[in-house]
C-alpha cells in the first residue's frame, strides 16, 4: 500500500452520478475524531474501524498518543485526516513550548464567549497562522504525506481567523457545518451557516451533508440521515470514546439502521459536492 493511500488520498475520489453507485454502492462516511488524543480513544475508534462501522478518523497532532496513533493508522491502512486542535491543551510530552504558548493565546479568545468564533481577531493572526501550520507540518511528519483532509475539534476549523486568513489549503476535503432540518436553530444562525458553507465550496471539497451520531433516538432520525446517503455524500461524526456511541457501533445498532446503505471505507466522496441542504430532501 503506496503513502497516497495510507493517508487518504484514494479517498478523495469522486465518481460522479450513477457510475459511482454502481461501482461502490450506496454508503455513508461514519468518521471517529480525536484520533490519538489519548490510548483509550485511538483504541475504542480502531475497535470500531476493524469491525466496519468507522470508515475514517479524524487525527490529532501533539496529543499524547498522537505518535502510536500514526503507526498504526499506517500499519491497518487507515484513512486518516487531520483533526486541527485549538482549544484543548497539547498533551505529547516533548511538545515545542512556544506552539504551547502560542496556542494557549488562541483557545482563552476562541472559549471567551459563544461568538468569538465569528469574530477576526488581528492581534491573533500570527498566532493562528503558526499553530494551524504547526500542526500540519506535525501532520506530515508522522503520516509521512501532506493531509488531504481536515476539519477541527469543536469545528474550530471554521473560526473567523482561520477561514478569512486562508490557512487550509486550497482543494483540500474540509468539514462543512452541520446540516440543518427544517425549522432547526434562528434563521440568523442558518443564513450564516449557509454563507459560510458557500464559500467554503469556492475554496474546498466537502460533503454535501454532515450530522453527528447523537441523539441516538428516535431510530428514525439516524435512518432517514443514513437514506440520504444512497444519493448523497454524508458524514457522520462519531466520537466512540463515548461509551453509548460505542456500544451503538460495536453492537451493530447502526447497520440494522442503514438497510442496503454501507459505511463507506474510507472518507469517499463518490458524487461530488453539490452543496444540498438537508430541505431539498422530502
């Protein structure tokens, strides 16, 4: 297996219309974050990815399992992309003391308040430039290619600092925002969403759908998520450190949800992102 493969980039590929169907099959992407943040969390989300029900993780750098994490992602074939981290303190051992400092500036703004996030910060942009490349550069040396993928604990990735001072790389998959159902969340915060994601799709490749695993209840709710993906990409967030998300997964609880829907191997985006939104979908 070639480093294009380890790393992700055959999951990139997108097979447009009903060629991809018939090649792969309807499928759903179930990616796992926090990746090497710490052994319990790598080895619940590898539990998962042996037994079919995880496709992708999502891998964080400077975390204290961050190195191990990367062997075996190497090691199992894993498609792994980077889990950009700006607001849970760095917890590898030998981690550089400045990315510490430099970091620590970035997570009292981004957790002041609930709209930091939106809002540019100037004084921080060195900051964000330097932390956000810090971690992609740790990204390529333990996975040994350039990551293909991204997105962010707490969806940090789509801060202000970060999306208006270009600092992913252009053509690269990034997370969109969580998609929302009719009448979910203030019309302003939905115009918003949309705004973003727009742009977003100007710069990235994205999947046209992306929701969390919970609320685990009603089924139908995590049914119908999964029949979207026999026409559409869709990402769903899983984080299996959680115990109830790991006993759903583990237990199969998900696949008697999906029917003739698959999990995906691998983050595949098999249509191409069309932006859709989750009202296009009766």
């Amino acid at each position: 297996m070639n480093n294009d493969q380890i790393a992700g980039k055959s999951a990139s590929a997108e097979l447009p219309g009903s060629s991809a169907e018939d090649l792969l099959g309807a499928a759903v992407i179930v990616n796992a974050d926090d990746w090497g943040r710490n052994v319990a969390t790598t080895d619940r989300s590898l539990d998962c990815i042996v037994h079919g029900v995880v496709s992708s993780v999502s891998a964080m750098g400077f975390m204290e399992d961050s190195e191990r994490a990367a062997q075996l992602a190497l090691q199992h074939g894993i498609d792994a992309g980077l889990h950009l981290n700006l607001t849970m303190p760095f917890s590898a051992p030998r981690c550089p003391s400045r990315l510490i400092e430099q970091q620590e500036k970035i997570s009292r703004f981004l957790r002041s308040n609930r709209y930091a996030p939106i809002i540019f910060h100037p004084g921080l942009a060195g900051a964000f430039e330097y932390v956000v490349k810090a971690q992609q550069d740790e990204y390529e040396r333990l996975y040994g290619v350039p990551a293909l993928r991204m997105d962010g604990h707490h969806h940090m990735h789509l801060c202000a600092n970060i999306t208006l001072q270009n600092l992913l790389p252009r053509g690269t998959i990034v997370r969109r925002n969580f998609s929302l159902w009719p009448q979910e969340k203030s019309w302003l915060n939905r115009i918003y969403r949309q705004w973003q994601d727009r742009r977003l799709a100007k710069r990235f490749r994205m999947a046209d759908y992306f929701f969390d695993l919970l609320p685990l209840e009603p089924r139908s709710r995590l049914e119908r998520i999964i029949q979207i993906g026999a026409r559409f990409n869709v990402e769903i967030e899983a984080h299996p450190i959680n115990n109830n998300e790991y006993r759903f997964l583990i237990d199969g609880e998900l696949m008697r949800c999906a029917g003739k829907v698959a999990v995906a191997r691998g983050y595949l985006l098999r249509y191409g992102s069309r932006g859709a939104r989750v009202e296009e979908i009766e």
